[in-house]
C-alpha cells in the first residue's frame, strides 16, 4: 500500500501449513482494495524439475540415507528397543560421510513392527524388536534441505510365505515402474506398472504409490504436486525426482520397499540410492 500496490491482484497460499487463517485475516484488514487469489502450490510446481546443483545435493542426500539404512540393518536385532535403535539413526543421519553433513530431515525415521506396521507413519516407542515381527524403517537423508527418502523391511527369522510372496511382487512391481519412467510417459503409467505385478500375487493397491520429492522442511519432505497414481496424467519430464514408495499395509501385517527415483534424460529411471 505504501509502494502504490494497495490495489493489485496478489496470489496467497490458502493452502499452506504456517499461512494462517489470522495472517490472511490481518493481511486482508491491511488491503482492503487488494484482490487476492489462492496460488497455492504453485512454486511447488515451478520447483518440480531440478536443477543439476539440485541433484548433486539430492546425491548427497541419498548417500547419507543409504547410511542410515546400512547402519539399522548392522545394529538391529530381536530385543534392542526402538528408541536406542533410532538414536543411533539420529546419530548417523546428521554425521553423514565426508563433507556431506547431515541436516534434520522434514518428516523423523518411522518404524512400526507387527501389526502396527498395517498403517503407515508411525514412528518408534520404547517396545523391543521382536523375532516373527517384519520392521519397516522409513527414514530420508537431508542435505542443505534436500531429501532422498528409502524404506527397507526387516524380519527376524524366516518370514511366512504370504509376506515373502509380497516382498517379492512389491520387487518387481518397483522394477517395473521404475522401467517405464521415462520422459513422455506419464505418472499414471507407473501406478498401472506397479499394480499390473502385485495383481499377480492377488493384491489390490488402490493408494498412490509415489510423490514429487526435493527440498522441504517439517512437517512433510512431499512436494505436494505430482502424485504417482492411476488418475495422475502428468507427463514425466528429465530433472523430475520422486518417491516411489509403493508400501503395503494389510489387515495385521505390512511392508515396505521404497526408492527416491531421478528421471533422465532417456531410457528408465534412475534410483538414487544403492541398497
């Protein structure tokens, strides 16, 4: 108003988590004569193709969660309780390796066992790890804010064939997405690609299975744009990174196999971390 602006059409995001309804109200109270219009995710969108710096930060990302994951397969063991097991996650995450430090990443590692792994985002309690149980660890490294999210399954002893059957069609079902990623096709095509496998083994997905992913701060490391599913049309473009997380919660029981994906330039996309 000072400027001369106090009439100009300005774009606010209604749908935004630290945007609150009392900063929009004193907002409007302030420009009366101000037009506003909800943009909401719009710098999102303009963010969804990354830069090459991007990338080499999101590398560095997908270093520091490939530690993580490495450093939970070393020390987890039937009767080591969560929380003693996600500090030393913690620990990991933000030494990182080399000159890759660690930042705290937008969502804390979760890791629910047995049948609290049904549901998804649940983080840790203070229960032991128990034999019979299957562990998801979901967890990202961050880097300057950038993100690189994996999940990996536990089990200690030999799983039931109904879950090993599953692990292994999720498997292919991420082999299969992640082979036709590439530019000109759609999101869409991943979902069916990923559902077409699990079908083989009777299981029905009817969740997305993957998001736009990049920099972020608490509480969510999703870019809220992209949504890799069977209604999602957009066309994948090189420099668009995601989190092809097609998890499977069931009645008592779930599992998770999860990659950050980057696609190139041509030919399938490429999975940024390597375990």
């Amino acid at each position: 108003r000072i400027m001369g602006h106090g009439d100009a059409r300005i774009g606010v995001e209604m749908e935004t988590y630290f945007f609150t309804a009392r900063a929009f109200a004193v907002l409007a109270e302030g420009l009366p004569e101000a037009e506003f219009v909800d943009c909401s995710t719009l710098v999102n969108w303009q963010r969804l193709i990354k830069s090459d710096e991007e990338l080499a930060f999101m590398r560095r990302a997908a270093r520091i969660s490939e530690l993580v994951i490495n450093r939970a397969v070393e020390l987890a063991e039937p009767g080591m309780r969560k929380h003693d097991l996600v500090g030393e996650l913690f620990k990991t995450s933000v030494q990182g390796e080399e000159d890759s430090w660690g930042d705290y990443p937008a969502i804390v590692p979760m890791l629910p066992s047995g049948e609290d792994a049904s549901a998804p985002h649940l983080t840790w309690d203070g229960e032991a790890l128990r034999k019979g149980e299957a562990t998801f660890i979901e967890q990202s490294g961050c880097y300057r804010r950038y993100h690189a999210p994996l999940c990996r399954t536990l089990f200690f002893g030999k799983p039931p064939r109904f879950m090993a059957d599953a692990a292994a069609a999720l498997t292919e079902g991420l082999n299969a997405g992640i082979e036709v990623a590439r530019p000109g096709n759609r999101a869409c095509d991943i979902a069916r690609a990923l559902d077409l496998e699990l079908a083989k083994v009777g299981i029905e997905r009817p969740n997305r299975c993957g998001y736009a992913v990049g920099l972020s701060y608490p509480p969510d490391w999703g870019e809220h744009t992209v949504s890799l599913r069977a209604a999602d049309e957009t066309v994948l473009e090189p420099g668009m990174t995601f989190h092809f997380m097609p998890g499977l919660w069931m009645d008592d029981w779930g599992l998770e196999t999860t990659e950050t994906i980057l696609i190139r330039e041509d030919g399938p996309a490429e999975p940024l971390c390597n375990v």
